[in-house]
C-alpha cells in the first residue's frame, strides 16, 4: 500500500469541514462550498424551498450586495454555479488556480452573508 494521499482533510472547531485535492500539472482551481440543507429538510408545505434560497443567494451578499457584484467571477473567465441535492446545497466555482482567494471569498459569501 502506498503512503500517497490524495487529498487533505481539516476539520475545524465547530464541524466546517477543509477538504484540498492537488492536482499537477492543473492550471485551474474548482471550489465548492457545501451547506448542510437540502429537500429533505423540507415538509410538504415548504417543498422546494431549499432550491429557491439557492436562486435568491445569486442575487447578493454582504460584500457582493448586487447580481452584477455576484457574477464577477464570470467577468474574470471562470464559471460558478450552485445546486440544491436531498442533503445538501453546493455553491461552486471554476477559474484560474492563480484566483482561489476570490473563489473561496465568493463562495464564503454565498453560504454566511446572503442578503436574503
């Protein structure tokens, strides 16, 4: 068995869980920051909510309080997007590795200071 890892693990105080997988010879970054709420969290009165918030999330956060402030990461060439599963809501994105700050900030954004 081989001492290769692939990939890094932290878990902070409090459950936010790191998780880092290098890859060599890439020149990009993806990242995605996960939400622990998904559709079966919902009653049937409130179905589908959880992917509403999704879409409202894209329309500000504290830093980012607009649309046009939000999508600045396409406006670098990169791609973002989110998804809402059974557990969870992943907001994700991908652009050069040279700009992981700015997708970490974005996504950190997304999960802790929506405006909704």
């Amino acid at each position: 068995m081989s001492d290769i890892h692939l990939y890094d693990k932290t878990v902070f105080p409090g459950g936010t869980r790191l998780i880092l997988v290098p890859m060599e010879s890439v020149e990009s970054v993806a990242t995605s920051v996960m939400v622990e709420v998904g559709s079966r969290n919902e009653t049937p009165q409130i179905n589908g909510v959880s992917h509403f918030l999704e879409h409202m999330v894209f329309k500000g956060t504290k830093k980012y309080p607009t649309t046009e402030d939000v999508n600045f990461i396409e406006r670098m060439g990169g791609l973002q997007n989110a998804y809402t599963d059974v557990d969870i809501t992943s907001f994700h994105n991908k652009l050069m590795a040279s700009d992981w700050k700015e997708a970490l900030e974005l996504n950190k954004e997304f999960a802790l200071n929506p405006l909704i």
